[in-house]
C-alpha cells in the first residue's frame, strides 16, 4: 500500500484530498499544527469522517519543527508527498509577514529537505494565484509573468515556487507547483 503524507490534512483541500485518497485504497499520513487562521473547530469536522480509519495517521505538528517533521519522515516513510500546509490569509500577511514567511519558507524548505532526503516519488506543492499580484491579464495564464506579487504571501509563494524550481535542478526531484484559485 502506497503512504501520501499530506500537509495541512485538516484544511478543506487537505481533508477532501485523504478522504478521496482513502477511499482509492492509499495510506494517508497527515500533517496539521490546527493553526487558528481558521476555526479549528471545522478542522477537527473536516477530518472527523476518516480519524479513526485504521489507514489514516495523525502527526498534531509544525512544518517548522524539523526534529519532529523528521521523526514522521522516518516512521511513515511516505512514497509521495502532498505539500498544503501554509499560513495563508492575505491581508493579515501585510501587517504580519515575518511568519509568513517562517511558515510557507521555512517550513517548505523542510519538506524540500526531508523529500531529498527520504526519496519520494512526486511532491506536489501548493501555491497561489496570488503570485500574480494585481495582473490585469485575466483569466490568469500559467505562463503569463508572476514576478510581482503584492502581499507578502504571494512573495512566499512565488519563493516556494522557486525552491522547488531549485530542488528539481539540483537533485533531480520530481515536483509539482499548484496553484489554487
């Protein structure tokens, strides 16, 4: 049986991703610290349905806590990794941005590592539109230019976007970068 680890498990794209991959026979590990940017209280219903199927695990961790992220590398041992966790929430990213930055960066930079590390077969990311800023070209096209993002989330995420870019030059990795709108 195949193990997806998937970050931010208790999000609406999270929890609705291990439902469907459970129900197509996967072993999902999930990843959530239940951040407050949101009513945690629709994270705990959001995994409710699946918390005790006996191939769904757990981890209450930060991205950022790289000691514990790693011990999960380790036991689960995942073939793929689902990567959504992130501190999102545009406005507040303006008048925050340094854990922005310490949670979509810094906490990406350590499921980069940890997937270089414990060979998976596909990381897949999420980022944002909000990597095109204030474009006026729309619909938004993947190859139109996303190098002027205007908070400081978009910046995190076009950032991840480029790590990425970097891990798959370097080290041959296989990655995807969504992003969702």
């Amino acid at each position: 049986m195949k193990t997806v680890l998937v970050t931010g498990v208790a999000g609406f794209i999270g929890s609705n991703l291990a439902k469907a991959l459970l129900e197509k026979g996967y072993r999902v590990v999930g990843v959530d610290n239940f951040d407050d940017t949101y009513d945690t209280h629709f994270k705990e219903s959001n995994i409710a349905p699946f918390a005790d199927d006996a191939n769904f695990a757990l981890h209450r961790i930060d991205i950022r806590d790289l000691p514990e992220l790693t011990a999960v590398f380790g036991k689960e041992k995942p073939s793929y990794v689902v990567h959504l966790a992130a501190k999102a929430d545009t406005r507040k990213a303006v008048d925050t941005p340094r854990i922005y930055i310490s949670v979509n960066i810094d906490g990406t930079l350590n499921i980069l590592e940890l997937c270089r590390e414990h060979p998976v077969k596909n990381l897949i990311i999420a980022s944002s539109s909000s990597v095109y800023g204030n474009s006026s070209h729309v619909p938004f096209t993947e190859d139109q230019p996303a190098d002027r993002p205007i908070s400081p989330y978009g910046a995190t995420k076009r950032s991840v976007e480029h790590l990425a870019h970097t891990y798959h030059h370097n080290f041959g990795m296989s990655i995807t970068c969504l992003r969702y709108f």
